[in-house]
C-alpha cells in the first residue's frame, strides 16, 4: 500500500445543492495556488478510484479526501477536522451516490472594504466526480484502514504537543 502524504492547508469544505449533483469542495484562500495543486493531485485522480470520507466523532467530522489507484503515482491525500453543521447535514441526507469535487476560492471582497462581512466564493471549473462516498462513525473504522491510520498518526502528535 502506498504512502499518502496529506495535507491541511485549506481553510474549509464548503457544499454546493443546486447542481444536477451536489458539489463538495475544499476552501483555499488564493485561486493560483489551489489551482497549480489541483493541476499536481486531483487532475491525475481517476473519477472511479477516488475516496471520499467523513468521520463522525461527536460534534466533529474528518473529511478525507484520496485516491487508492495503484497506477497513479500522486499520492496526496486531504484531510481536515470539521465542526458538525447544517450544511454537512444538508449534504449528507441530500447527496445521491455521486458528488462533483471541485475546489473553491474563499476571500474577502476588497471591493467593500467598509463592510468587513462581504465575502466572494469562487468555485474552479475544474472538477471530478467521485462515487466512492461513505459517512462512518470513528468506532467502526478498521485499525488498518487508511482512514484510521491516519487519525491515529494525528492523535500522536497531538500527544506530543504539537497540533496538526
């Protein structure tokens, strides 16, 4: 089994409902970044070997985000630790077998610097579509699933004082 190195390097997951399928899609403060990462990751990702997972414990969810083709030499993974919402709750109950992946651009609009509250969100055209999609509880991973291990090596550096 390959090594995934993963990252957390984006502000957020935001939901999308009003497409022919739901969006799902990690937040990234500038366009050119999370544009030059997808081109590197997920572009090489196919549609049918892409896993996406959230993990509930309590009021909080991992999104894990990875490919497990063994013919695909990129191997990054995303994953993240998320308040529960309604918005993962709307998805959740509304998404059918299938969701388009796509990263989006979350920043301040410098256009109305009076109101501090002003927000654009920007979504990449880029996308995939990932069918490998599971909502489990933390109790019912497996101590060997990908998942878990990566879970677990979080939980050990956390020990050791240092966050994530």
């Amino acid at each position: 089994m390959k090594t995934i190195t993963w990252r957390n390097d984006f502000i957020g997951i935001g939901y999308r409902y009003h497409d022919v399928y739901m969006n799902v899609f990690p937040l990234f403060h500038e366009k050119a970044y999370a544009s030059k990462l997808w081109n590197k990751s997920i572009y090489w990702w196919p549609d049918d070997q892409i896993k996406l997972r959230f993990i509930e414990k309590g009021n909080n969810y991992w999104f894990i985000l990875y490919n497990n083709s063994q013919n695909v030499d990129e191997n990054t993974g995303f994953a993240k630790d998320f308040q529960l919402s309604a918005n993962y709750q709307r998805f959740k109950e509304g998404y059918e077998k299938q969701v388009i992946l796509r990263f989006g651009i979350y920043r301040e609009n410098i256009k109305n610097k009076e109101d501090r509250s002003k927000f654009n969100l920007e979504l990449l055209k880029k996308h995939k579509m990932v069918y490998d999609i599971k909502f489990l509880d933390l109790s019912s991973l497996s101590d060997d699933s990908v998942e878990m291990r990566f879970i677990s090596s979080i939980n050990e550096n956390n020990k050791g004082g240092r966050n994530a």
